[in-house]
C-alpha cells in the first residue's frame, strides 16, 4: 500500500509540474512578399489586408529548447522555405520544436480566405512549475495589505481625533453641522459663526472636511485598477512617507479649493445682488459637504475592508451617487434660500446653475475621483 502512493505521488508530481508558457507572440513580425521587389515588406493592414499568404522569419537560436505553437482560426497550408510543411485545421494547436532547426527559415500561412492576420503564433516552452507557477499565482496581488491596512487604521483615528476634537472644543457648532434634520426642514437657520467664514470652529470643519476628501482620493486611487502615476508605481508603498505627503498633498489643495469658494460665492452674490447670501452659502456648503462625505468615506471604508485589500473596486456607480448628491443639493438650496430670502427667484436660480454647476462639472469631484474623469 505504502509503495502504491508512492508511485501515485510520483505520477501526480510528474504530471502538474509541466505546463506551456508563452515566452514570445508574433503580433508585429508579420511579413508579406512583393514580386517587384523580390522580397519580404513588413505586413502593413491598410495595404496588405486581403493578402492569401503571409510569412514570418524565424530565428530558431534565439529560442533554445522552445516550440512553435498555432492556433489557427481558419484551416491554412502552413509553408516552410516555400516548400509544404502541414495542413493546419481550424481552433486545433499545433506545436513543434523549433530545435529540429538548424537555421533561420521563413515560415508562411497561405488560406484562400485568410483576411488579415492569421491565428495566434506565439513561442512556448514547456517549464516546471513548482515554484515558477506558485510565485506567479502569489504575485497576482500585486497590492499589499499593508498600505491599505495602515491607511485605514491612521485615516479612521485621524478623523475621528479631529471630529472629536470639534465636539469637545465646540459642540454646538458640532451639532449644528451634523444636523441631518435641516434635509427635512429646507430652511436656513441664523447661527453665530456663520456670520465668521474664517472663525476657529469653521476652519477646523474646514480642516476636517479637507482630510476625509484627502482619505478618499487615497483610498480610490489605491482600489481602483485605473492607475495614476502614483498608485502605479510600487516604488510610492515601500515606505509610508510617499502616501502620508499625497494625503497631505490633497489635503492642502482641498483646504484651499474650498476657501476659494467663500470668495467665489461672495463674488457671484454681489453680482446677482443677492446681499448677504455668501455667508449662508458658505456655512451650508460646508455642512452638506461634511454630512454628505462623511457616510461616503465611512462606507467605502468599510466595504474595501468587506472586499480585502487587494480587490479592486469599480467606482464607477459611486460617481452618479455624487452627481445625484450634487443636483439635489441644487434644488434643496434653491427651496431653503428662497424661503429665507427674498431673492429674485431667477436670480437665485441662475447664481445657484453657475455656482452648483462649477462643482458638477469639476470641483470636489476631481480631488476625489481623478481617474475617472
């Protein structure tokens, strides 16, 4: 019995330790020959489309102990040195060694019906796969764990710290900015710091609103097989500081983008007459922004967890929830702003169309999805 497994061990071994790798493809060494020139042109599509034959040259010392492999996706005379070398049948590999020869030769593919180029040749060899296989199968995430995993444990801590440090330090202007309920009333209530864009609570809101848009242009560019420049070079994940300086990076450009929105607002409202409505905007801007990003971070969070770390993610679908975000928050400010004001209403509607329209349009959501834009 001992002697039985060990020969069906031995069997098993000898049978999954070989498979065909593909070493070479002849996309682009494809050739046709022109009787006025007496020789061999590159394959040019626009010229040579309907040509019945075309050829390769064939180097068999650049490829010890390899094999040409065809699938044909036509039945083809295959020739070697103009000489008939095998009938070729539709959707069935043929290999042979290309060690049986001893020199260069020129391979051609001749079909009555053969448009374009033939089926696949390539250059296989059969190899061991014991460690070859498994270290091509690990390498298959090509992501680690451990930037994700650092990103999501420092992200998470950093956020809450600032959001902790909001309530701690300032509550009401906490709560006032995590009131979900003004959704259901669309109306705008009078608070302090509104009237202060620039006051501590504000630009620590500011700050932290900053830092969860930060986290989430990290935490797409890193799920996304839509690679930049930076998620796609390895080199950025040896150490931690590349991805600390993007985050802080974005942060920046975040902090800046939305202050320059106060001015924009306060710019466009003394345009269109609208007295008073900068201050109301700005505070409302940041509010919905705050509530909105806030749930869009956390569950993304949560889900790529959910995936693990080396899944990517199609942002594709969370890009219309932001659009839809964006349009609704359009006419939730038109309704709210009307019932406070006594705005024109096509004033307010036009100011609100070119003001909303800039962030639809480009805004927030190319800080935070720039792949996909």
């Amino acid at each position: 019995m001992s002697r039985f497994f060990l020969w069906a061990l031995l069997l098993t071994a000898a049978t999954s330790q070989a498979a065909w790798k593909k070493v070479y493809s002849f996309e682009h060494d494809w050739l046709v020959y022109q009787e006025a020139w007496k020789s061999f042109l590159p394959y040019v599509s626009s010229k040579h489309y309907n040509y019945h034959s075309k050829s390769l040259e064939l180097h068999p010392q650049d490829f010890p102990k390899a094999y040409l492999a065809i699938t044909p996706k036509e039945n083809y005379h295959l020739f070697l040195q103009g000489a008939l070398f095998k009938d070729l049948k539709k959707g069935v590999t043929f290999r042979f060694p290309l060690d049986s020869i001893k020199q260069k030769v020129i391979l051609t593919v001749y079909s009555e019906n053969l448009e374009g180029l033939p089926g696949e040749f390539s250059i296989e060899r059969n190899e061991k796969i014991v460690a070859v296989e498994k270290a091509d199968f690990f390498s298959l995430q090509t992501r680690s764990g451990a930037p994700f995993s650092n990103f999501f444990l420092l992200s998470i801590l950093s956020v809450m710290a600032c959001l902790g440090l909001l309530f701690s330090a300032y509550p009401r202007v906490f709560i006032s900015f995590y009131r979900y309920a003004d959704w259901i009333r669309w109306e705008v209530k009078d608070e302090v710091w509104m009237r202060r864009p620039f006051a501590l609570p504000n630009l620590l809101v500011l700050f932290t609103l900053s830092l969860i848009t930060a986290c989430l242009a990290y935490l797409t560019g890193f799920k996304t097989a839509l690679k930049d420049e930076f998620f796609g070079n390895a080199d950025n994940f040896v150490t931690i500081w590349p991805s600390v300086l993007f985050i802080f990076s974005k942060l920046g450009l975040s902090f800046l983008l939305f202050i320059s929105r106060y001015f924009v607002y306060y710019l466009f409202t003394d345009l269109f007459k609208l007295k008073g409505l900068a201050n109301v905007h700005y505070f409302k801007s940041l509010q919905t922004n705050l509530q909105f990003f806030t749930i869009l971070f956390a569950t993304l969070c949560f889900y790529a967890v959910y995936v693990g770390p080396a899944t990517a993610i199609d942002f594709s679908p969370i890009l219309y929830i932001v659009d839809f975000y964006f349009i609704f928050r359009f006419i939730y400010f038109f309704q709210s702003f009307q019932r406070s004001f006594s705005f024109p209403k096509l004033f307010l509607f036009i100011y609100l169309l070119i003001i909303e329209g800039q962030i639809i349009l480009f805004g927030i959501r190319e800080l935070i999805f720039p792949s996909y834009i």
